[in-house]
C-alpha cells in the first residue's frame, strides 16, 4: 500500500514537470511568435506597391513604370461581380465572423492530422492579407499562429471594407499582375468594372495558385476552376442557376500576349533615366506616380513605323545576307510533321504584319515554303526579289554579287531559318496558311527625333529599329559627324557678320598644307567642278563646300561654334575649318533642338520631355518650369529659314517638294557615306533623322542624306503634319525685300529688267556700288578629314 503511495507521488511530480516544462516552452515558443509579428498600425495609411503610369501630352497612355504591376482601385469603384466572385470562391462569410473561421480551421485541422502533414488551407480572406503583407507562404506553425494573431490586430484596426479593398488590391493573380484592376486588363484588356461574370469568375479563380489555373498555360484546369467559382456563387445565392449555364457556356476571349516592344521605349528609358535623378526607385516603381510626359504617342508610332520602313529598304539595297541558321535533318522532320493548316475559322489577321523566324520547308521555282509556330505559309518569288542581290561580306560595296538569272534555290534551302514578314493568308488545299515576303534584320542604324520648337518638348524619340536588339539611343547617346548638316550654324554665323543670303561666295578651288603632319588639304565638292561666283543661298541649297569654307575663313571658326554652344551644341568642336563641313560629331538630339531654336525665332526652349508628376495622393512632386532665353536674332533666324527652305525647293532636299508645305531643312553626308543626316522643321516641329552604321563602316556607295535620310523624313512629316495647321514661317518687322542683280548681290535700279528679290534685314541692305576685297589663300591649318558636302 505505501508503495503504491509512493509510486502516485512519483507520477504526481513528473506529470508537474512536465506541464511545468510544457509551461515554460509554450510561453518560451509563444514569447518568439509574438516577438516575430509586426506592428499593423501602419494599415490605416498603407497603399500597396502601385504601378507609375506615363502619358502623352494627349492624355494617352504610354507606359507604365512597376515592381509588381498594380492600379490601385478603391472598393466603391469595384462591380459587385469581382466582389461577388472572390468572396463566394475565398471567403463567403467574410462579413459574418471575425478574424478567423474556426469551423473551417477545425476541419482543415482533422484533414492534416489524417494526412500526416500541413495540407488544407482554412484562411480566411483577413489572414490571407496578413500573409501577403507581412508573412511568406511557408505551412508551418509559426507562421499559421502569426498569420492568426495578425489577422486579429487587422480587424481591431481596419473595417472589413477596408480589409477587403486592401485584399483586392494587393493579391497576386498571375501574369504579373497584382490586384483585380491589374489582372482584368493583363487578362481581358479591359477594367475591371467592365467584365463580365464569366470573366469575373476565372480572375476570381486564379487566386489560389495563378500558375495552375493560368488560361494561358492550362486552359482546361483554368475552365473547372471557373466552374468552381460559379457553382460557389450559386450555392451563396450571388447568381441563378440560369446564370450559372450561360457564363460557363460563354468561350471567352483572352488578351493576345504578346512580348512586341512597347513603340516608346526608347523614350520610356529616356524619361526613367531622369526620373531616377529626382526621386528614388521605390517611388518611381512602386508610388503610383502619375507621369505626364510631351511626347505625342501619334507622332512616336509615325516616326517608329518610317525609320524602320526606311532601315528596311536601304538595308535590301545592299543585298540578302543569308539565312540567320539553320536546322538538322532530324529538327526539320520534326518540324514537317507538326505543321498543319488553319481552319477558317483560327485565321487571326492580329498576327498579320509581324516579322518572325521561319523555318523554310520546301523550295520551288515560283516561291518556298516556310512554317511558322506550326502553320505554314509561302513566300512568292515576287516578294523576295530583293534577294537577287546578295552580300557575302561586310564591304557594302566589294562584297556584293547579283543573281541573274535568280532563283529563289540559289539563296533557300530546306532547313533555313529566315525573317519572314507576314502578310496575309494563302490557301492550302482546303484550309489555309500564311502568306508573306522575305525579310531580314536591317544592319544600319538610325534614330528619330521630333521637337515642338515653341516649347523644347520632345513629341517623339526613335532611338533605334528595336528596343529589344539594341538598347542603346542613338539620338541622345551616340556622337557622329553631321556632315553638312551642321552648316546651319556656318551660315547662321555669317548672318551675324553682315553676310545675307544674296552675299556672293565663291566656289573655287582651296588647298590647305599642314606643316606639323605633311599632309594637304584639298577640299571639294561632290561634283568635283567650281561654280565661281555663287549667291550665298545656292551655296547652302547645293551644299557647296568650298564655298562655304571661304566664308568661314573670312568670319572665323570662333563665331560658329559660339552660336552653336547658344543653340545648345555640348560635344567637343574643333576649332579648324574642317567644323565648316561637319567634322567634328553632334549628337542628333542636340542638332535637331538647334534647328528648332531657328523655327522658334531664335528663342531657345530647354530640350525636355517631362511635364508634371503627380504622386498616387494627386500632389504634384515635379514640373517643368519654361525657361525660354533669345539667343538669336529674329531677323537672321527668319533669313536662314528662308536659305533652308531653298534647300528644299531647289537644292539637295528637293524631294521633299512633294509634301507641298513651306518647310526648311538641310541634308547632311559624311565622308565615305558613313553617316546620313536631314534635318527640317515647320513652324510646329522640328524632325532630326540620322542613318549609319554603329561600328562607323561606310553605308556603301551612294548612301547621301538625301537618299537614306531624307526618305524618312519626308514619311514622317506626310504624316505628321496634318496634326498641325498650316500656318507660314513668321516675318519678323524687320526683315524687308530688296530686288538685287543676282550676279553681283548689289540692289538694282527699278528699271534694270535683271533682278531677284531677296530678304535682308533693315540697316544691312546691300550698296548699289561696292568695291571687292580679295581674302588671301595663305593660312595653314592643322585639318581632320572632313564631310563631303550633301
């Protein structure tokens, strides 16, 4: 008996120690999950991670600057289908318990007890916030008991509407897209109060893995978990059963995706470079800014469309480069066997104008056969006899060779992969395949700039054929000779110095010794022959050299490059008569500001391309303040407009005559045909096109601003102008008309039946007599090779 006492005892106090020690640990491991859970207090004025949107000057968007891809969207502005949607398939009584459905934690406990592991889930939408915000998805009791407490301290801060508009705003759905307004536009294009209950219902059923019920990836588990969602919306009593049928009998219609670059880019990268100079990254990827911007999204798209239309057709001038590689024997069986043709009713005509890597099947007199993401499609030789011409080397001029006769066996085999631009559809049998032309990458460069003169905003910004290829912006970042582009400020300069645009120059022959490295000079025109005496606004209108070196030796090299520092010219110049033609390089942002300065009336507007930044609370944080300064007289400005306009109606932009507007401009070419340049403006803009090649390798023969630039210019400007009225060049008060000989640029008699007009301004009118001073020919420079004129 007093052993069985003793042994009761001895039960007694272990028992105690172990409740004690169960005690201790229970209030040791809870002490460490509390001391694990954040403060929620925050809550009140929390706002998630929201995407930074970019507009045009037309209120268009443009763009959208994010970490996690979010449009913040208040609860009153969301339709009761998402609402009703998420909480019948998340948490049909949210409204009804508090933080935490102990019914269903109850039965989520008695199915992982069975399973031996953490497997159910009972959260509520409250602690599914909680997790979100502040915890990580890993099922362990830590974390289930944080979750719980946190989910607690929510409800004691925030109202369940609070809860619920924050909940979704904040869920991730898939595709990037975080929140239901997100997701209804990744998804179906549209916002959120537009969708429709089927729509509704799939968003809605992607919350619990956006992986495995993804449209896109999985579309027949994508389609059981709307039915889900709808049967659960029924049990709730949100929808009928009517309702139910004909949502689930609805085929729905997804938002193509796509990974095209954005047609801004370039100028997205431009603003985001700035931006990140006056505000940090979490405000610009996550503060749900309000970027408003002065490019106009119609002028961007003319100006991407035309420079890459206008790269194309120079890169076919220089001939087919070959394939881009090509399949084995086996890969291309494989292939052969996954093609089939289209139904009717699977023709997309959104595919139509993409360029893509094909894989070409079969070789015929009259065309190839190519096959493209299981379809395929034919090429007629018409539309590939570009490639008669084919360059096996990386000399445009050496390495060419012409296919005559051609046949498309002499460039294709079975097995190729080649560009193929898609174009239409062509008929296979009884079903259908595509149709489309030989294409290849172009090699040269170029970029785009358009300003609007009267306030320096930048309405568009090429700066390059693709953002994806390349990321590097040639109009802002890339420095290349202008050529006799950047004549502008030559004679702009001379205007200055009591030159006018009847002033004769003389085009003869110049030579120039530098002593230091023993070479000689000789520049020249392109022609190769001299004009003599020539007015000074057919030596712009034809670009000629010589002539144009004469005067800059007469004002001094030091007058141009300060008017082009005036106008906004950064880059080094040198300071010889080689910068006369465009030796020294420019970059095409900073020249074609320069001949807006001159549109402008001399007044220079600080090259910008932000307006206004708003913050997600509609505060302003950033605005661009005008600063207009006059750094060119009024009257020279309208004179040199009127020499550039004569580049166009009678000089080497003549081409441009078919736009039938007044407008001014100058082409530019380098030596070797290296760069191409034209750049011309109206009243309302100023366009800038560059061509060349990055690596500085000469375009091949023939390549003049006149014949690679000056074509996109002129498709830019066809377009674009009709956005603007037609309104003349303004003539400033004293600019007045002189009827002058134009053999000698004197003023001539009333009488005297010989005689141009030409503009002056007041106070500078030429003499009716003037004596001839000679400029000697005996100065030594230390001269760079030079542009050649064009």
């Amino acid at each position: 008996m007093k052993k069985s006492h003793t042994t009761l005892w001895i039960a007694l106090l272990v028992l105690l120690l172990v409740l004690t020690g169960a005690g201790i640990w229970g209030y040791l491991f809870m002490k460490r999950v509390i001391r694990g859970v954040p403060s929620v207090a925050f809550l009140k004025t929390f706002v998630p991670v929201t995407t930074s949107v970019i507009y045009d000057r037309n209120g268009q968007v443009v763009g959208k600057f994010y970490r996690e891809k979010r449009e913040y969207i208040p609860l009153r502005k969301m339709p009761p289908l998402i609402l009703h949607s998420v909480l019948a398939v998340e948490d049909s009584k949210f409204y009804q318990h508090g933080a935490l459905a102990y019914g269903s934690i109850i039965r989520a406990a008695i199915s992982d007890a069975l399973a031996g592991y953490l497997r159910e889930g009972a959260s509520t939408i409250t602690q599914q916030l909680a997790r979100n915000i502040f915890l990580n998805h890993r099922k362990n009791l830590v974390r289930k008991l944080r979750e719980a407490i946190l989910s607690y301290r929510i409800e004691q801060v925030l109202t369940k509407d609070e809860i619920l508009e924050l909940y979704l705003n904040q869920i991730y759905f898939g595709e990037g897209a975080y929140g239901v307004q997100a997701a209804a536009k990744e998804y179906f294009g549209k916002d959120v109060r537009d969708l429709s209950l089927p729509e509704a219902a799939l968003i809605a059923g992607l919350i619990r893995s956006p992986i495995e019920f993804s449209p896109y990836l999985h579309p027949q588990a994508s389609k059981r978990r709307q039915l889900i969602v709808l049967k659960r919306m029924e049990s709730v009593h949100f929808i009928t059963h009517d309702e139910l049928k004909k949502a689930y009998a609805q085929n729905l219609v997804l938002r193509r995706r796509t990974r095209a670059s954005n047609p801004n880019a370039y100028f997205l990268e431009y603003v985001r470079q700035r931006l990140e100079k006056i505000m940090t990254g979490d405000q610009l990827y996550g503060g749900g800014l309000r970027i408003f911007t002065t490019l106009d999204a119609r002028i961007q798209e003319i100006a991407l469309h035309s420079l890459r239309k206008g790269l194309r057709t120079i890169d076919r001038r220089k001939g087919f480069r070959g394939p881009i590689r090509k399949l084995d024997v086996p890969a291309l069986r494989k292939v052969e066997r996954a093609s089939r043709p289209l139904e009717e009713a699977e023709k997309n005509p959104a595919v139509l104008g993409r360029r893509v890597e094909a894989v070409v099947t079969r070789v015929q007199k009259d065309g190839f056969w190519f096959d493209w993401e299981g379809v395929p499609g034919f090429v007629p030789i018409e539309r590939m006899l570009w490639a008669k011409k084919v360059l096996s080397g990386p000399n445009f001029d050496k390495d060419v060779k012409v296919l005559d006769p051609f046949f498309p066996s002499l460039i294709l085999h079975p097995g190729d992969v080649v560009m193929v631009h898609l174009t239409g559809f062509h008929r296979v049998s009884l079903k259908w395949g595509w149709e489309g032309s030989l294409d290849q990458v172009p090699l040269i460069q170029g970029c785009v700039v358009a300003i609007n003169p009267r306030t320096g905003g930048i309405l568009a910004m090429v700066g390059g054929y693709s953002f994806r290829r390349s990321k590097f912006n040639r109009a802002y970042q890339a420095i290349r000779q202008p050529g006799s582009s950047f004549k502008m400020f030559d004679y702009g300069a001379a205007l200055e110095h009591g030159y006018a645009p009847g002033t004769i120059l003389k085009d003869e022959p110049l030579v120039f010794y530098d002593s230091v490295h023993k070479r000689v000079w000789r520049p020249k025109d392109y022609e190769r022959n001299f004009l003599g005496p020539v007015p000074m606004r057919k030596a712009l209108a034809e670009s000629i050299n010589l002539a144009t070196i004469r005067m800059v030796r007469n004002i001094g090299v030091g007058p141009v490059i300060h008017l082009a520092r005036r106008m906004g010219i950064t880059t080094p110049l040198s300071h010889d008569l080689s910068l006369a033609l465009g030796s020294s390089g420019v970059r095409p942002l900073e020249l074609t500001s320069a001949y807006a300065v001159v549109a402008n009336q001399g007044v220079r507007n600080p090259v910008h391309a932000l307006t206004r930044v708003l913050n997600y609370q509609k505060t302003t944080v950033y605005e661009h303040v005008p600063a207009p300064q006059s750094v060119y007289d009024p009257a020279y400005s309208y004179l040199l407009t009127s020499m550039l306009e004569s580049v166009i109606k009678d000089g080497t932009g003549r081409d441009a005559l078919v736009l039938g507007r007044l407008l001014a401009g100058k082409t530019g070419t380098t030596n070797d045909f290296r760069d191409a340049w034209f750049i011309g403006y109206s009243p309302d803009i100023a366009v800038g096109v560059y061509v060349g090649m990055d690596d500085h390798r000469s375009m091949g023969r023939g390549e003049f601003g006149a014949h690679a630039a000056l074509p996109v210019w002129i498709d830019i400007m066809r377009q674009a102008l009709p956005l603007f009225p037609n309104t003349p060049f303004s003539i400033p008060d004293d600019v007045v008309d002189v009827r002058i000989d134009p053999k000698t640029g004197l003023r001539t008699p009333m009488n005297d039946p010989n005689f141009v007009v030409e503009v002056f301004k007041k106070g500078q009118l030429p003499p009716i007599e003037v004596s001839e001073q000679k400029v000697p020919d005996t100065d030594f420079y230390n001269i760079p090779a030079a542009g050649q004129g064009k």
